[in-house]
C-alpha cells in the first residue's frame, strides 16, 4: 500500500495522562477509512494531532511524504488537509453561501475588501454555488446558517470543509445527532462529495461505517487493536469484546 498518509508511532499525553500510546496506520491515497472505538478511546484527539491542532509528544504524520506533525492548521490546509469537528463548527450569522464563500475566499488568498466584494468574481461564485449544491442546500442557500435544520447545519459544516479543495478531508462524527432519515441522506451525499478524495473519518454509527469505508481501524484505550475491511472487523473477536458486542 503506497504510504499517502502514514501515522508513525503516535504518542499523546497530557500532564501525565496518556492518551495515544504508539498508534501506527498507513492510508493510500482516494481511501475511505473509519477510526472507531468507544468513548475516551482517543479517536478526537487523533484527528486533532494529524489536523495540527495538538502537537504530538512522540512520533510523526507524513502526508504526501512530509512531515505535518507540527504544522498549524492554516498552512495543512493549502497542503490539502481539511476536517470537520464533532460540534457544528459554522457562522451562525452568516448566510449559507456566505460561510462557503468565507473558505472559497481563503483558498484564494483574497481578505475581506469594503468597496470590492469577492462574491461578485463570476467565477467564485459559480464555485460557491456549485459546493453549495453539491452538498443539497441549493434551496436555502440565502438564509442565514441558524435558520438551517440540524442536519442542514452538517452539512454546510462540509460544505465548507471542502470549499479548500482538500485532497483529504476528516469528518469527526458527521451524523451525531442526525435523524435516521437525516443519516441516509448525509451517507448518500458524503459518497458523493467524497469522489477522487481520500477520507479519514470518527464515526459512531455502524451504519454509516460499513456504508462508506473501504478498512476500518479500531482503537481501544489509545492504541488500535484491529485494521482491516468492513467484514473483517465485523468478524473480529477482540473488536467484538472491545466495542461491537456480538450483536
């Protein structure tokens, strides 16, 4: 397997506390991989090394063959790394194309101007508009993000999580919350968006795990004690006795 992404002996702790203790994953490139586990397992604060928000105590994330395990978010974002967080992270003020043209505009480079708005660039705005579609807000795509239902409000969150053009993107539990029908509906879409990416996503739902991930790792107290495809984990004793249950 080509190593696109590589998570090279992760180790986290915090006063003391450890969290990751040595996690080792290699992920190909236009992969779909899902990170599970139960509560306090550590999957959040993995996002948040390989995101750049955390910094790791030991170890190191190649992306592309570089080393990222330093790097702030804004500049993993122009190397083409973008995520989503577990908490509905959106402009509530903002319009739903506002919140999109706010990642659009930064991808360009092109900071906020009183007499020159970016949206009136024929080309952003089809760019904005085609994202926004994508993702099916077409319809509210003028009402402001707090107007959004729930599962709308996910989705935006997405929308903006693309709007970078990101090579990979994280999505830390994008259904929590969701209705089962809100659910179906943001897999389908999720499937879509996703085309020609790689995906690295936390996910809850088994549902939705076995719906979009080509492998799937389990963590368990800060270390993975299971990769491998959807049947393979579902057939897994120790991943059973850990979190799947026998159901």
């Amino acid at each position: 397997m080509s190593e696109y992404l590589k998570i090279d002996d992760i180790h986290k702790d915090f006063s003391g506390l450890k969290v990751l203790t040595g996690i080792n994953l290699t992920i190909a490139q236009r992969e779909r991989h899902a990170v599970i586990g139960p509560n306090g397992a550590g999957k959040t604060t993995l996002f948040n090394i390989i995101s750049g928000k955390f910094r790791p105590s030991r170890g190191a994330i190649l992306f592309k063959g570089t080393d990222i395990s330093r790097k702030p978010p804004h500049v993993l974002n122009r190397h083409g790394l973008s995520r989503s967080f577990q908490i509905t992270n959106i402009f509530q003020d903002l319009s739903v194309f506002d919140n999109v043209l706010s990642g659009v505009r930064s991808k360009y480079g092109l900071k906020y101007h009183f007499f020159r708005r970016p949206d009136r660039d024929r080309r952003i705005v089809e760019e904005v508009r085609a994202l926004v579609e994508e993702v099916g807000l077409k319809e509210v795509m003028h009402l402001p993000a707090s107007a959004l239902s729930y599962g709308q409000q996910r989705a935006l969150e997405i929308a903006i999580a693309l709007s970078t053009s990101p090579e990979l993107i994280l999505l830390d539990e994008p259904t929590a919350g969701m209705t089962r029908e809100e659910t179906a509906q943001c897999i389908r879409m999720i499937d879509r968006v996703i085309a020609d990416r790689t995906l690295l996503i936390i996910e809850h739902d088994m549902d939705v795990v076995f719906s979009l991930a080509d492998r799937i790792s389990v963590l368990h107290y800060g270390t993975i004690i299971a990769t491998g495809r959807p049947e393979e984990i579902r057939n897994d004793q120790r991943v059973k006795d850990a979190y799947l249950g026998e159901g």
